[in-house]
C-alpha cells in the first residue's frame, strides 16, 4: 500500500454493551467499530484508506449497477 500523506481527522466515538463505534466528522459515511478504543482506531484509519482508494490500482474500471 502507497504511504498516503498525514492528515488529521476528528473521530466520533462511543461505547455501545460490546464494542466502540466511530465515525469520523469530516467523512460521516466512513464508521466501524472495535472492540478496544485502540482497535477502533485501527479500524477508523482503515477505512479512510479504503474509501479514499488507496489500494486500488492504476487502470480500474468504473460501472454503474442497481442495487
């Protein structure tokens, strides 16, 4: 995976009975949970990297389908 550029971003967490949710307030659509606050923050820069990209390789392709 390609380093990407440090970029601070504001989480909003709670506990819930199991685990810890998150979601950041800059990206609210980016949530996940852990089951520790370390965790959740692991989790938390994950899913940055996935929704930005970042693993996806040059030359993708693009194609719309229902859901």
């Amino acid at each position: 995976m390609s380093a990407l550029p440090q970029q601070k971003l504001t989480m909003i967490y709670w506990k819930s009975d199991k685990f810890w949710l998150g979601r950041f307030r800059e990206f609210p659509d980016i949530m996940t949970q852990g089951r520790t606050l370390k965790e959740l923050e692991e989790n938390m820069r994950d899913a940055y990297r996935m929704m930005i990209l970042d693993d996806v390789p040059e030359g993708y392709a693009l194609k719309e389908i229902a859901v």
